[in-house]
C-alpha cells in the first residue's frame, strides 16, 4: 500500500508521468524488440541487459548494445533505426495500460496540471498512447526530442514543469526506472517510484508503491 502521508494531490499543483514501463505495459515490448536485435547478430538478451537499458534513452540503449556487440561508431545510427523499428512493430499491436494508470490520471486530473515526461521518442510515445484512453489526457508532453540531456539528467522534468507553469517544487513525479527517479529528484520534484522489475535501485525515490493502483482513491 501507499506509504500513509502521501497525500493526492495535497500539496502538489501538477503531477508529472513517465511513459514505459509506468503508464503502459510497453517493457515486455521493448525487451523482444532488443532481445531481436541481439539475435540477429548471434547474441541473447540477458537480465543484465534489460537491467542496463531500463528507463534509459534510445541512444543511450543503442550505445550499450554497440559496444556489446563490438561496432564502430559508423555503425550506430543503423543500429538505433533497427531498434526503433523493432520497437515500432510491437508497439503497433497494442499495449495494454498497468494497473491503476488510467484511474490515477482520471482521478488526478480535475485538481493538478498533468504532463509526461518520457525519454523515448515522440513517435512512439504518441503510439504507446494512441490506442489508449491516456491519448488526450495531458496537458504537456516532453520527450527524448526535445532535450540534449535525456533522464537520467534533470532536463526533461525541469522542462515538463517549466511548460505546466509550475516550479518543480510543487510537483510530483511518477517513475518506474532509476533513470527516471533521479532525473526528478535531481529536477527538485517530490517523486513515487513505482519499479516494473525487481532489484531497481529506487530508495532515492521519496515513496516506492507496488502499483499505481495503490494510489487511486487516497484522500
């Protein structure tokens, strides 16, 4: 259950969502799209893998896995077109919301300002969405497109609060990554980890929930 003194919205003016992993179930997604682009050069995708890449930017996963696989950097740019299409193709099939992300927002949304910060690509962020009740339900969206220096860098938070009209003191973050978590604390946002895989080092995080879900129909 949710940690008793956290209180929604309570203090807070605007609360601000990552994507995958919290708000859609797009992890398992991202994880066949990188174990396919392992295998076809002959390499399995391991736990560490997923471990080293969670929450973290295209490029920066694209990076871990060229130097995995031994190529130059030449060889980069064509590695990250592969993963995004990967990634596109699952993408494309439909994800499915985790528990409590629609009713959290729905919940929320009368009395804060609601934006998504995301390191992933607005393509496929807008994809992730599209076929879900979340499509229209937020005030700001940033992603990966909009900064030079993604999660776990404070940019895309301290941009998402810069564009809700807020200062980050007055907002909550909601995070399933250690990327993501210490790119809002490091913003000076209030944040709720929420993490999708087990061993993520999220204790920076000012609350850690098993589910969103456990947040809907506090006071």
């Amino acid at each position: 259950m949710a940690p008793p003194e956290l209180a929604l919205p309570g203090r807070f003016r605007a609360a601000v969502f990552d994507c995958d992993g919290l708000l859609v179930d797009s992890e398992p997604a991202w994880g066949r799209a990188e174990a396919r682009l392992l295998a076809r050069r002959g390499h399995l995708c391991t736990e560490a893998d997923r471990q080293a890449t969670v929450g973290r930017s295209i490029d920066e996963t694209v990076s871990v896995y060229a130097e995995r696989l031994g190529l130059s950097g030449e060889k980069v740019p064509d590695l990250r077109s592969e993963l995004i299409d990967l990634a596109r193709d699952e993408f494309l099939a439909g994800l499915a919301l985790r528990p409590g992300a629609a009713e959290l927002v729905i919940a929320l949304r009368p009395w804060m300002h609601l934006g998504l910060a995301s390191n992933t690509d607005r393509p496929l962020v807008e994809l992730a969405l599209a076929g879900t009740t979340l499509a229209r339900a937020f005030d700001v969206v940033v992603t990966g497109d909009d900064v030079a220096d993604p999660k776990p860098a404070p940019d895309l938070y301290l941009l998402a609060c810069r564009r809700l009209g807020v200062r980050p003191s007055e907002a909550i973050a909601f995070e399933d990554s250690v990327a993501g978590v210490l790119s809002a604390k490091a913003a000076g946002l209030t944040v709720v980890a929420v993490p999708q895989l087990p061993g993520l080092a999220v204790d920076v995080a000012d609350f850690v929930v098993g589910s969103l879900a456990d947040l809907v129909g506090r006071p």
